[in-house]
C-alpha cells in the first residue's frame, strides 16, 4: 500500500477529497502526511480534523536553499512516504526531491497544459487566461511532475465546458468540482499500479 504525501498552500479542497475518498475505501492508499508552506492553511486544519500529521515547513524558515531540501527529504522519509500529490502546492520543489521521488509525484491543474501552464498560472489567472483565449472547454489535468514547472507526462484530463456567460469564478467553481473527482481517480490507479510512467511516458488505464 502507498503512503501518501499531500502537499498544500490553501484551503486543501482538494486534499479533503482525497481524505474523503481514503475514508470511503476509494483511495487504495494511506495518506500518511499533510505538508504546507503556510502555517495558516486550511488543509492544515482539513488535516488535523481528519486525524492526520499536519506539518507547516516553509522555504523562508530556513537559511538555505539545501537546508530547507533537507528537512523536507527527512520529513518524507520519516514518514514513509512512496507518493507526493500536489494539491495546490504553489512552490517549486526541491530537484532533490523531485528526483529522490521520480515517477512518483502527482499534480494537478486547473487546466489544459501546457497552453495554460507555466509561472504565473495559478489561481484565477488561469480561468482568465482561458476565458481570454475564448476556447470551447477546458478541465483539469493531472500530470507527473518533473523537472520542469507544470511540465511532466499527463495522467488524466477531464473536459469541462466553458459556457458563455462564465466569469473567472464560476468557470473555477465548475473546474473545482471536477478535479474532486478526478484527483482520486488519479491516486486510486497509481497506487494500484494501473497508472505510471515508463521511459517518461504514462502507461495503463485510469479505471479498470
Ligand atoms: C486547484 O484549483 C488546483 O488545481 C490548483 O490549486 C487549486 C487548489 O485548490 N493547483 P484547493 O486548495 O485544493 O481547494
């Protein structure tokens, strides 16, 4: 079985979908810690309520870049950690990290990528940039995370209609509700081993 690491800087509405999919049975893996960089997250608290170590460790805290690499390393090996999900985790990690846990990091966004990834494309500048390049859908996408920001070989997508008279809000509304669904999807089948990444390409199927 996989333990899980979530890691969060907001208010973790992704992060109780998983927690709540783990208490129906859904999940098929142990979510073992909840990480933020901001002490005063509500996934903090979305954690603590669900009975889970919440750890606050933020970059800023410590003198160095390699220090703070550090912590985090020991931090999910005393944890026992074998997968990291991103849930609107909004630094970079560590290359360290990212190569210590290769093929074994998740993320998702709010969006088609790349057309709608990269720096600066988080939050509600997303479902701007959407509405401003005037397409037909977006949806979210979860994705394997590599070296590269928003960049890594894409587990699922979902489509999600943009309607005429959406404004940035209620498109992040409807794209919010489906990422609840589709992130646990995601984690159940790579913590099957139904969904992974070989020689940089994902293999399997997300059901089945
Ligand atoms: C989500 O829209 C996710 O796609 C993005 O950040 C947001 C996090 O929301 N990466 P929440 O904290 O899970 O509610």
């Amino acid at each position: 079985m996989m333990n899980v690491a979530v890691m969060c800087s907001g208010s973790g509405s992704n992060l109780q979908a998983l927690l709540n999919a783990e208490a129906r049975g859904e999940l098929g893996a142990r979510i073992v810690l909840v990480i933020s960089n901001r002490r005063r997250a509500g996934a903090l608290e979305r954690a603590r309520d669900a009975a889970k170590p919440a750890e606050y460790l933020s970059p800023r805290r410590f003198d160095s870049d390699d220090a703070y690499r550090d912590a985090l390393l020991d931090l999910l090996r005393r944890h026992d950690v074998t997968l990291i999900c991103l849930a609107g985790y909004l630094r970079k990690l560590p290359v360290d990290v990212v190569r210590t846990y290769a093929d074994r990091i998740l993320n998702i966004h709010p969006a088609p990528l790349p057309q709608f990834g990269g720096p600066g494309m988080y939050g509600h500048h997303v479902h701007e940039a959407v509405l401003a390049a005037g397409v037909a859908q977006t949806g979210p996408t979860v994705h394997f995370v590599d070296e590269e920001y928003d960049h890594g070989p894409v587990a699922a997508h979902v489509a999600v209609p943009v309607l005429p008279d959406d404004t940035p809000d209620t498109l992040a509304e409807r794209v919010l509700a489906a990422e609840h669904r589709i992130y646990p999807r995601v984690v159940a089948a790579v913590a099957a081993g139904r969904l992974r990444v070989e020689q940089g390409q994902v293999v399997g199927a997300l059901d089945g």
